[in-house]
C-alpha cells in the first residue's frame, strides 16, 4: 500500500459527501451511504469530521416513516459566500450567493453615461455593496467575484475588446485599478454570453450537452461556444462575437473594428427590428413599450418580437411554413404584418447560425437574451425550419431556461465552482 493512501482515500470520500449535498440539499446518514457506497459507521465518522470543520450541520429530522426520523445533514450555507456581476451600459446588476448556491440577494446599480470620481472601479464597489448589505454580510466576506462583460479582455494586453460602448472601461489600468478597491477579494472576468452559456449547461436547457452554441441577442448579438464541455475563447478572447460574421442579406460593412458592428449585427440585432417592421408595414412605437427610453433597442425590439409571436400563435393561424415560403432575402408583402415580421427574422437569424453550423457542427443551439425569448417558440420553430434548408446539419434549437438574469447566474456559478475546491478540501482537517 502506499503511504498515505488511507487519507487520501478520506479526503475523497469527504469531498464526495460534500459534493452530493451541494446537489441535494440535506441527507440523511443512511441516503449518504447509500449513494456513496460507504458503511454506516465510515458515513458516521465522516459527518462527525466535516460537522467538526463547521462544513455540515443538522438540517432537522426526516418525516413521513413510522417510527423516530433520521436525522438530516446539510451544507452550512454560511461557510463561503461569492458575488457576480452583470455590466451593462446604463447600469451594474450584482448578486450574492452562499456556498450552497442559493442567491442571497441582489442589487442594481443605475450607473451614468461617463463613469464619475472613482471610475469604473467605484461603480463595482457600489454595487457589490449593496448586494453584500442586502444579504446580511460585508464585502470582505466575499470569497470570490465574477464579473460579465460585453467583449473579452485580451490575454495579451489585459485590455477590455469588442465592447467599444462600455464606457470607462478600456483604461490600460483598469484591472488593477478595480483589483485595489476590491483587495482582499479574488476578481474574475469573463464574457457575459460565456457566462450565460455556464448557465444554461449547469442548471438550463443545455445540461448534458458537451457541444452546444449559445446564441444571445440583447444590446447586441453574441455567441458562446462549448466545444468538448469547455468553453472556447479563442486567440484575443473574441470567439463568439458573430455580430461581426459578414452575412447575405447585407450590405458588407467595412471597418468592424471602428464602428463596433457587423453584417450579422446590420441583419439581426435588436436595432435591426424596427428598421424591419418600418419595410413591412408593422406599426413601431416611438416612445418603445410602456414609455421605455427611445434609445433602448433592446427593449423595443423585444416588444415587436413578442407582439409578433402572440399574433402567430392566434387561433387560424397557418403552421410553420417550408423553406420554399420564405423569400430568400427575408422580404415580405407590406401588408403582411407582425406574422409576417416574425417570418422575416427567423430567415435573418438562420442565414448567421447557418454559418456556425457550417463550422461547428453542434448538438444543440440555444437561444436565449431578452430580444429572442420574446419571439418564444413560434420564432424558434421558424427558424428551425428555415435552418434546415440553410445547414448541413440539423442542431435541436432550444430555448433557453435559465430565467432572471443568465450572466449573473453562470458568474455564481463560476464563482462557486472555484471556492467550492478551496473550502471543501479537507486534507488539511
């Protein structure tokens, strides 16, 4: 035998018991063993350990069987805590979560067109903060934090990339600047689509998937790519930002890297909607839905799609139509209305992720963001359709089902994945 093996085998018996109450909330001593294969006596000792390091505590008693309850083990949400952010322009959504993964609370932060004294560093501060009050702990408790972006930070250069309307952000001293206000606690960046992406494959539409795309469509359109089950960034940290892709059904747009947009952008974004409508006869509120800000393209795209879709799926309606009943260049009769605009866009959406098809090949695609959630299923099942003339591939689309904010809740669970390793190894008890 080799030395120290039966603490090794300790150590992993206790991270696995650690690991199946994260996923199942409490248990008993005798589901423990069960599950883990392990005597009652090595269960006993186990729990008596990890209830001794403050891991695991009582969680009351079982119910339902004759005779005294068994008594139930929980993880102490209280040993870890971990914070994510959601950067926006016009504004910062953090939330908190305790090692068990239960958010805790959240706050948004309403944050101007130029950063103030303070910078961007003084924004993230704020609106950690008063995510961390409303939880009931100070930052410093905070193990870890992740924050979502637009665009990347480039590995070369620590520099923000692909997100030229994120105001004070592209500071060469940024990171370190935001690392000394928020010193002692770990900071992590990553794309906010990436983030998403964790979401959906850790607790949404995309679990147990090892190739999947992501394809998010808010203030922008954006794409992450699970290749292998890891995400895949690429040289600069851009993969993904298909905005750029130069598609048909555009003109092909010049100098990207200046004016922040592509083709696909042009053809599919959320500003594409009402130039979309406008060609189609579909009326185009000025104000945007319910009094929204004019410039918000992201909300008043969104209110189109949805108004769409409920005029789709109306009794009488006609089914999703065949490739041969959709014009090439996603043009329909101006007399066709909000069926015939949510027709439109699904060719437009279909001509850029045809492409991804072509490349990647995936399982599965899942769309997701505020402007494509609003065209719900009858958008998906349209652009399934018209995907299936486009591609050499048939990818199942899904829609997304992580609800309330996805980049917030892959950035937990990013946060949570490191820290977990840090607090539940044991090897030191």
């Amino acid at each position: 035998m080799v030395a120290g093996t039966p603490r090794v085998l300790r150590v992993m018996n206790e991270r696995a018991a650690l690991d199946l109450l994260t996923e199942h909330g409490v248990l008993s001593r005798a589901r423990l063993g069960a599950l883990t294969g392990l005597s009652k006596p090595t269960v006993s000792q186990l729990l008596a350990r990890l209830e001794a390091a403050g891991l695991v505590g009582p969680a009351g008693t079982s119910e339902g069987r004759p005779g005294p309850g068994a008594r139930l083990y929980a993880l102490r949400g209280e040993v870890a805590y971990v914070a994510a952010l959601d950067v926006r322009p016009g504004r910062i959504r953090a939330a908190v979560a305790d090692v068990t993964g239960t958010v805790l609370a959240g706050h948004t932060l309403a944050t101007p067109a130029r950063p103030g004294p303070g910078g961007v560093a003084a924004q993230l501060t704020a609106a950690l903060d008063g995510a961390a009050r409303a939880a009931g702990i100070e930052r410093p408790a905070l193990r870890r934090v992740v924050v979502g972006t637009p665009g990347a930070f480039d590995p070369r250069t620590g520099r923000l990339r692909y997100a030229g309307h994120l105001a004070g952000w592209h500071s060469p001293g940024l990171l370190a600047e935001v690392a000394a206000a928020l010193h002692p606690v770990p900071v992590e960046y990553e794309n906010d689509v990436n983030l998403a992406a964790v979401a959906e494959r850790r607790l949404g539409a995309a679990r147990g998937h090892e190739d999947f795309v992501l394809l998010w469509n808010g203030t922008g359109l954006g794409a992450a790519l699970v290749i292998g089950g890891r995400l895949h960034r690429g040289w600069t940290g851009g993969a993904g930002e298909i905005g750029f892709l130069p598609v048909a059904g555009t003109p092909l747009v010049r100098g990207v890297a200046r004016t922040g947009s592509g083709g696909f952008q042009e053809l599919a974004g959320a500003r594409a909607l009402p130039r979309l409508a406008r060609d189609l006869g579909v009326p185009v509120p000025e104000a945007g839905p319910e009094g929204a800000d004019p410039a918000d393209g992201e909300a008043l795209a969104a209110a189109l799609l949805r108004t769409a879709a409920e005029a789709y799926t109306r009794p009488g309606d006609d089914p999703v139509p065949g490739a041969a009943e959709l014009p090439d260049d996603g043009t329909f009769s101006p007399h066709a209305g909000p069926v015939a605009l949510l027709r439109a866009y699904a060719v437009r959406l279909a001509t850029g992720i045809a492409s991804l098809v072509a490349v990647l090949d995936p399982a599965v695609i899942v769309l997701t963001g505020r402007v494509l959630a609003a065209g719900g299923e009858p958008l998906l099942r349209l652009t399934e359709a018209e995907l299936a003339e486009l591609a050499p591939s048939r990818p199942r689309l899904l829609s997304g089902e992580v609800t309330g904010d996805p980049v917030v809740r892959g950035g937990l669970e990013v946060a949570l994945t490191t820290v977990r390793d840090e607090v539940f190894d044991t090897a030191a008890l």
